[in-house]
C-alpha cells in the first residue's frame, strides 16, 4: 500500500470514527500528517508504512506540540523493518504511542481500547493491583503462597499489588489463577505516560534567523512564542493572560506560503486555534481564515488585544465574503 493511501484510509477511518480531521499537511518538512478532534480529545497523527521512518527530531517536534495545543501525539504505521505491528499492542518511538491501523480501527471505530505496550525486554499489560490483592486475601493466601504459585518473589508479587505492569505471560497465568480479569487497558489518549517513562518534554528549538524579528515582536506584544523546526507553521504564539492560541507563520507572500496559510486554517478549525501569517507585502486580507499582517504592521501592535482584534476582523472579513 501506498502511503497516500494509507493516509486517506487512516483519515476515512477517523472520519467514520465522527472526528473533525484537518487536511493533510502536504508540505515539507512536516513533523505530523493531519490533526484530529471528536469531542475534546484532539490527536496529532502521523502516518507512515515503516516506522522506523519516525525520527527523534520529529517525535520531539510532535511531544512539544501535543504540550502546546493540548493533543495527543500518535504515528499510525504498518511495520518496523521486516515485522508487521502486532493488532492491539502500543508501541513507543522517542515518547510518542504508535500502533497499527488495525488497532487505530479498535480504538477508535469499536471503542476497544488496546490492552498490551511494548517496553524492553518484551510484551507488558497493566494489573490492577488492587483487584489482584482482594482475590488473592479472598483466597486466604499469603503474597508468598501467591509468589511461589507464579514462580517469583515475594516482592515482585507485592509490586504487582502496588502497581507495577506485568508480562503478558504473567497477566494470563494470574487471571487463569483467579478466574477474573486483573488488567486494564492503556489509556492512549490520556494515559500513555502511565505505562511509559519518557523523559521531560524538549525544549523548544531556536528560531529560525529569518523569523526572529516576528518573535520578538509578539513577545513584546505579551505573547509566549514557541517556535517550530518540523511543522506548517513556524511558531505555536500563546497570549499570557488569556491562553488564547495562535498558530504563527513568516515568509515572503508565495503560491507556498498561500498553501502554507491553508493548510494553518485548516488545522486550526480542528484544533480550535487562530491562524496568522506575517508577510513582507499583502494584496489581501485572508487565506481561507488566516489573517495576512504585513512585518511593518505587526511592529505596530502594542497588546495582544490589538493583534488579536486584527486576526478576527479580518478571518470574519473573508468568511463574510
């Protein structure tokens, strides 16, 4: 399958799952394919046959956005090198969850919620340690009777109380022991970091020399700017006093930069963010909801309150039109 097809097919996919998907950030370099909301659940996926494809610079990219925009960062792919990944298992590629479009399909089609992650060293679930400690006490048995049963330690069983995950083969040894179920699903959307330790979130990269103007401007204006390396637009702006978010584009007014300004509207009606695009010269106000401001312009602004003014009349300008 090709990847383009494999990107429509995950995207009909979310569709049918009654997500809001974006267009596809065709555009390069691109640290994520499309962005995703149903409800307040609001996912960055990107969409690769081989996943070893999936970079470190591109996953610290897709984490800092995922804190930025409050998303979830996903990669939904079919192998790694010569295996197919396993339906229903998590993996983890630099602190981002990746799991095959069958299980994407089970999440969010089925609402089936996977039970397995993969870590070092193998194949793991999460046992509520809880339910475990009352079927073991409702048997009267001892953490060392329970230990000896499963053939480890005293305190490995203890941990497993406390709640510490366990190997698939552990888990249905457990809940053939006890005739019950002893696991709970990864919570991919919010969850993931339960099961997984990944490091703190990346700083963000230096801006680009080109647009370092553009960030020193709106953070004299009262914005937080955190500028992007892998993304359609090339900073995440947050206003400090109302978290208001805006998605920050700088470049000569080109067919590219147009598309660029598309492509930013369109995520950021699925992200619930504004758009805008800060250009040498202007002929217009808008690109399908981003507003143009040209550099001399945005020099002018001396509050948020002014940009942000700026930003609606001009996205309300074109809608109207």
């Amino acid at each position: 399958m090709s990847r383009s097809a494999l990107v429509g097919n995950v995207t009909a996919m979310l569709e049918d799952a009654g997500f809001m998907v974006s267009d596809r950030c065709a555009i390069r370099p691109k640290s994520f394919d499309i962005a995703a909301r149903r409800g307040e659940d609001l996912v960055l996926v990107k969409i690769l046959a081989n996943i070893d494809a999936f970079n470190r610079a591109t996953g610290q990219e897709m984490r800092r956005l995922g804190t930025y925009l409050d998303a979830t960062p996903l990669v939904i792919g079919l192998r790694s090198r010569d295996e197919d990944l396993k339906p229903d298992v998590v993996y983890f590629r630099h602190g981002v969850p990746v799991f095959s479009p069958d299980t994407a399909y089970n999440l969010f089609i089925e609402e089936v919620p996977p039970l397995i992650y993969a870590a070092p060293g193998g194949l793991y679930v999460n046992i509520d340690g809880d339910l475990l400690a009352d079927e073991r006490e409702n048997r009267d048995w001892s953490l060392g009777q329970l230990a000896s049963e499963l053939g480890v330690s005293r305190r490995t069983v203890s941990k497993y109380e406390d709640g510490m995950n366990a190997s698939v083969e552990v888990a249905m040894t457990l809940e053939e022991m006890f005739d019950a179920p002893l696991t709970s699903p990864v919570d991919v959307l919010e969850g993931a970091d339960d099961v997984h330790e990944s490091e703190a979130t990346p700083d963000d990269p230096d801006a680009d020399p080109d647009d370092e103007h553009v960030v020193a401007v709106l953070t004299r204006a009262g914005y937080s700017v955190h500028p992007t390396a892998r993304s359609p637009f090339t900073a995440v702006s947050e206003d400090e006093d109302d978290s208001d978010i805006v998605l920050t584009g700088h470049s000569k007014f080109t067919k590219a930069a147009e598309k660029r300004a598309r492509i930013m509207s369109s995520i950021g009606q699925v992200t619930r963010t504004q758009s805008v695009y800060v250009v040498d010269r202007a002929k217009q106000e808008s690109v399908d909801g981003t507003a143009l401001v040209e550099r001399d312009e945005l020099a002018t602004f001396r509050n948020t309150d002014e940009l942000r003014d700026v930003i609606r009349e001009r996205s309300e300008y074109e809608e109207a039109a």
